[in-house]
C-alpha cells in the first residue's frame, strides 16, 4: 500500500511514474498549476482512476473535486485518536512546570503561526483583556515582535515554548490550559490538528467560526467556545468570561462529533479502501 501526504496537484502523473495504485490525503488546495503542470496533468488523466483521494473536510473536498472533477475521493479526517487523554497528573505537572496557580485562569496558543491563522486578531484581542489571563504558546515559527508586545500586556502572563517539542512537553502545555485556542481566518476551511487534539486530549476549546461546517458540528457543545473569526471584541469578551466560568472537559462522545477515529480503525480503514482500489484497477 503507497499512502502518500502530499501535494494536491497531478494525481494522475504520481499514479503512472510510481506504477501502482495509491491513497493520497489532501490536506488543503495551495498549489497554483501552471500551463506546463496543467498540460501534464492532462498527459496522466487516466492515472487519476489509479488514485483514491481521502480529504480531511468537506471545504478541501469542495475545493479539490472543482478542479479535479475526474478523481475519485472521500471525507475522512487525518487525525487519529491514540486514547491517550491527559491525566490529572499531567495537568497538575502543567500548571508546576509553568508556574500557574490552581486558581488562575491559562489558555494555550498551540503551533506556528503560519498564514491561515488570525495572529492580528488575539494581539488585539490581548490588549483589551480586562482580567488576568495566563498564555502558553508553543510551536514554529513564531513572532518574536509580537511575543514581545503580549509580554508587556497589564493583564497577560506570558509563557513560550519555541517548537518543535517532544510530545512529552506538549502535553504538560495542553495539560497547564484551561482551554485550547484556535484563531483561522474566515473562510479557512483545512483541518485543524489543534481542534482535533482538543477533542483527543479531553482540553476544552475555545474557536473562531471560520468553517461553517465545523462550527455546526461543535454547535451545542459543552466543552467548546466559539467567537465570530475576526472581532478582536468578541474574542476578549469570551476570554474574560473564562475566569468565571471555564468550560467542560470534552468526554468521549466528543470523538464522534469530530469523526476521529482511533488508530485501529483508521489503519483498517486505509487497509480496505486500498483493497477496493486495487481490486478496481485489475478489472
């Protein structure tokens, strides 16, 4: 089995220089195709049929089948759920590690500040806080300017963790938070590790809606926040209230919301989608 996680563009012509059939995850559409790349693309049009393309949400589905009508493909999330949750231990290890009183409130920024992402909007929102509220980011690249403006803020208390990191020190972030926090720009519509790891670590969330179709999944949800993608305003309201009122761990239904599967699944999945196409490009 070839199980490739790479770029969107020629399908087909992977399919016929690789010589075998194969599954292909699209993670997102970035790549602009050229009048060369197109014209080989066409070359390979048939190898399409060799290609079975598993895309993480409906928005890359959409996105991806507009440009590539001819190649077959479903909805399947990359994540996985190993079943490895926090434990108290790892909380309690969190807060020590970063110096969190049990009484103080933490939200965590995970990852590297790539485009996709609204760091302009938590900077204004940081700076209309009107309670004390502890920060943990950690990932790459990262802005140092702008880490440096957060970290004379009145009423943040800055952590950095400069990625990548062992999963060790991951966890012991996520553990110190009383929330994830996911910022995209509207309109963003890729998957995101981050919501996912929140539903797979048991970390409440808070989430800007930029996807349509995520927000109405985490509609309702108990352990979920959500704030319109883009209001600096809203954002720093929702950030308050959480020294009141933080909200639910995510419990295990909170995989189904998502379609997470755990690992077993996912590989027997993977095992019998392959099987299909195989059986298919014999006939």
């Amino acid at each position: 089995m070839v199980i490739l996680s790479a770029s969107e563009a020629l399908h087909g012509l992977a399919a016929v220089l690789g010589g075998t059939p194969h599954l292909r995850f699209v993670h997102e559409l970035v790549t602009t195709e050229d009048r060369p790349a197109r014209w080989l693309g066409q070359l390979a049009l048939r190898g399409e049929e060799r290609v079975v393309a598993l895309y993480p949400t409906t928005a890359v589905r959409d996105q991806t089948t507009a440009a590539f009508p001819h190649l077959p493909g479903e909805v399947r999330a990359f994540a996985v759920d190993d079943g490895r949750r926090l434990t108290q231990a790892e909380r309690d290890g969190g807060r020590t590690a970063f110096a969190i009183p049990d009484d103080a409130t933490a939200v965590c920024v995970v990852g590297g500040w790539w485009p996709y992402k609204d760091i302009a909007v938590i900077d204004a929102a940081l700076a209309r806080l009107t309670t004390p509220l502890h920060v943990l980011v950690c990932g790459t690249p990262l802005d140092d300017a702008v880490l440096a403006r957060w970290h004379r803020l009145p009423q943040v208390r800055l952590h950095t963790v400069p990625g990548p990191v062992a999963d060790e020190i991951l966890r012991l972030v996520y553990g110190a938070a009383d929330a994830a926090f996911v910022a995209r720009h509207a309109g963003v519509g890729k998957e995101s590790g981050l919501v996912m790891d929140a539903a797979r670590l048991g970390v409440p969330l808070l989430v800007s809606d930029h996807d349509p179709d995520l927000t109405a999944r985490l509609a309702g949800q108990p352990w979920v926040r959500s704030f319109p993608a883009g209001d600096a305003g809203a954002l720093a309201e929702t950030l308050d209230k959480l020294s009141a009122e933080v909200p639910a761990r995510p419990g295990p239904s909170a995989r189904a919301v998502l379609d997470l599967s755990p690992a077993a699944e996912q590989a027997a999945f993977l095992t019998t989608t392959y099987a299909r196409l195989l059986k298919e490009c014999r006939r």
